[in-house]
C-alpha cells in the first residue's frame, strides 16, 4: 500500500497544484493500465485520531500539515524492493512524500 501526502498544497499556486495533480493522474492512470494498481482514493476531511488510555477514549483532531496524507494506493508488487521502486517513480516525492506499507492479503484481522 502507497500513503501519498506530507504537503497539503497550501502554498503553491492554482496553476502549480494543476500541473502536480495532472502529473499524479497520469501516473496513477500508467499503473492501472499495467495492473499494478488493484484500488485507491483520495482522503478527504479532517483526520482524526481515537485513543483510549487509562480507559477513557479521546478523539482528537490531527491539526492540518502534521501528517498530511492526500491518497491512498492498494498496489500489487512482488515484495517490498518493487513497491520501494513504484513509489519512487511516483511524482508526488517532488513536493511531498509516498509511505511503503507492506499489506499481507493471508493475514486476516478477527
């Protein structure tokens, strides 16, 4: 799994933020076209974290830019040098950064 984020866009230009989500979609589209990306999104809203500690449950509001994540990817890679590899190609590094999640489809969550 590919996290796509680490700079919300704030600052750039309008024409700046088309060009870089022009460049997104077009390699988004390149790695659906080679079967490498089996699912994916956008995240929208505010993020929000839910905690409990000492039993009691907190949900607290993540504050914008502190760990910015615009996209999320499910994409099929051998092993984790290939997913490494598809991030790196990603065009998102130049401004932000891709996260490499190892997912285990075998391991199932009771």
């Amino acid at each position: 799994m590919l996290l796509l984020g680490g700079d919300d866009g704030s600052a750039a230009s309008a024409s700046e933020l088309g060009r870089r989500t022009g460049l997104l979609a077009a390699w988004v589209s390149d790695l659906r076209g080679s079967g490498i990306v089996l699912e994916g999104g956008s995240i929208d809203g505010q993020a929000l974290r839910i905690r409990t500690v000492d039993g009691r449950m907190s949900v607290l509001d993540v504050p914008p830019g502190s760990d910015h994540v615009s996209s999320w990817l499910l994409i099929d890679a051998p092993d984790i040098e290939a997913a490494v590899a598809i991030a790196r190609s990603c065009p998102e590094t130049t401004h932000g950064e891709v996260r490499v999640l190892p997912v285990d489809p075998k391991a199932h969550i009771p």
